[in-house]
C-alpha cells in the first residue's frame, strides 16, 4: 500500500514521526512531503536513500492510499482528501477532530486511525473499532514528556524554579504526572503526589501549597479535581499547573493559554494549561514516535487496519 506523510501544519508542531535511520523493509511504499523533515535538519535525500519518493502534499493526497498526518489534518488540505483514504494520526475524533468527521470522514467513507495512547482506535462511519494490533502505551513517552517539558516551561514562564520554601502538590499519578514529578522533584524536595484515593488528604491542607500541578483527564462530564471554592484556599500568588491540558474540566473554570501567553492571572492565582506540551522536548519525542510508529504502523502492510475491523 501507498503510505504518504504529510507535514503537520498544526501550530509550533516540530515532532517528526518517521526519521529515516528507522526506515527498515517496510512493506508499504513510503511517500514523503518535500521539507518533511526540515525541523530537525533532515534534508529529502535522507529520505530518498531510506527508499522514500518525495512528492509535494498535492502529490502526496493524489498518489497515496494512506495518508499519515501527526495532528489532525487542517480544512486547507479539505479538497485533496479522497474518498476511501486512510488517515492516520492523532485525530481526536471524539473532540477536536469531530467536525473532521462529520464533514470528511462520513462523506468521504474515509478510514480513520486515531493513534492515542491510552485507546488506538480504528473509525469508520461513525462507528469504533479499538486496535487490537497497536498495544495501549506504546507511546507512554510522549506523555511523559508533556509533563517533564510542560512544566519546566510553566516554571520559567511563571518566573520561578521552586526551591525548599515552595511546597508542590501533583494531582495524579500516570504517565504525564510522572514526567511532572521527574522535572520538580531535581528542584526541590518538598513535593508530593496524590491521586484520586489520596485527594481527601490534599484538599485538607490547600493553603500549604504555593504550586498545584494536575495531571488528571476527567473530560467533559465528570466532577472537576479543583472546584472554583477550592481553588480560592490557595495562597495569594499560587500557580496552577494543569499539565492534563483538561481546560475547564479537571481544573473548574479555567481555559486554554497559547505558547505566546502560556500563562494568565485570574482571582489572585496563575494558571497555565497549554496543550500540546511535548512539542517542546519534539527532538527527543521524534525518536520515540519514529520507533515506535515504524514498528507498529509502517512497517506491516496498512491493508490490515482495514482487515481489522472486517473480523
């Protein structure tokens, strides 16, 4: 099969998901975007002597039957999407991605790989089809370092690298938690992690800490972490880390800062929920992603993501 990959155009997006030293006995003719990997000083013929064809993104939307894109696919490459394609990537089709599937998707009988983490999953015409052939976590990295990144950038945004005299508290205890952890716990001794059966404990002594980070998802529907009264027992000053990026949901009532305002001031505390942390570690993630795709994606013949949800 025809694998084409594109270049994301999602805002300060620099990961790269396929570095050419991983390209090995592919079974899917690997079609490369020209520039594809220009953020990490990858120039095409790195690609060409891997065995890739370069192409411009028109070329790679008319040639190709698979079409791999690292963020959703954006409404200007709308009319080069054909009918029947497969698209791969992080797609989000039950959130950021759901006007992708109404307008794309469904229409076009286009066959989408939503690679997260947690739950692969294969959608076609409004049905899910969880991989059996991707492993939940494969990725566990990236996550990671959306803590480790996200909250080093929070730290020096904010203007401070916490020491003895700031107690911290990190809500959760997964994968972007840990990463969290990783970068507070080289500053200063005096942090903590809670998770949901430990919660009670932390929300007994709020005002002890001058810095809260939450690493827990709880999506539109469920309880917020940190109600808007509970948030008020923080010290005056106090910074808010939601590394989850849950805006409005985990941390009740806040909303989404952008890399040139990744923090705001509101009610006497700062908040900091910038999504997408990990494009600030993108060289060390691309290594991971480029591994870990190749072994899982692009290597075996694409044909079986179809075959997969024709069991």
């Amino acid at each position: 099969m025809k694998l084409g990959l594109i270049k994301s155009d999602f805002p300060n997006e620099r990961r790269l998901p396929l570095l050419p030293k991983d390209i090995h006995k592919f079974k899917n003719a690997i079609f490369i975007e020209s520039g594809f990997g220009s953020d990490l000083d990858i120039d095409d013929a790195a690609y060409w002597n891997a065995g890739c064809t370069i192409l411009s993104r028109p070329e790679i939307f008319a040639e190709c039957d698979a079409i791999f894109s690292l963020k959703i696919i954006q409404p200007t490459d709308y009319e080069l999407i054909r009918p029947n394609q497969i698209i791969i990537g992080w797609t989000h089709p039950l959130g950021s991605g759901k006007d992708f599937m109404k307008t794309q998707a469904i229409p076009k009988n286009l066959y989408v790989l939503d690679l997260d983490n947690r739950r692969p999953t294969m959608f076609y015409q409004g049905k899910s089809y969880p991989s059996k052939i991707i492993p939940k976590n494969y990725i566990y990295q990236n996550s990671f370092y959306a803590g480790y990144a996200g909250t080093l950038h929070a730290l020096l945004n904010y203007g401070l690298l916490p020491d003895n005299e700031n107690s911290v508290a990190i809500l959760g205890a997964g994968n972007t938690a840990q990463g969290a952890f990783h970068a507070v716990s080289k500053m200063t001794p005096t942090v903590r992690m809670f998770t949901r059966r430990t919660m009670p404990e932390f929300k007994e002594h709020l005002p002890e800490y001058s810095i809260v980070i939450n690493g827990i998802e709880v999506g539109d529907e469920a309880e917020p972490i940190m109600t808007l009264a509970e948030q008020a027992q923080l010290k005056k000053g106090s910074l808010i880390i939601d590394i989850a990026a849950d805006a409005g949901n985990a941390i009740e009532g806040n909303h989404f800062t952008t890399v040139d305002q990744p923090i705001y001031q509101e009610n006497g505390l700062y908040y900091y929920t910038l999504p997408n942390t990990p494009i600030f570690a993108y060289r060390n993630i691309s290594k991971v992603l480029s591994k870990q795709f190749s072994h899982y994606i692009f290597k075996e013949d694409l044909t079986r993501l179809i075959d997969e949800i024709n069991e």
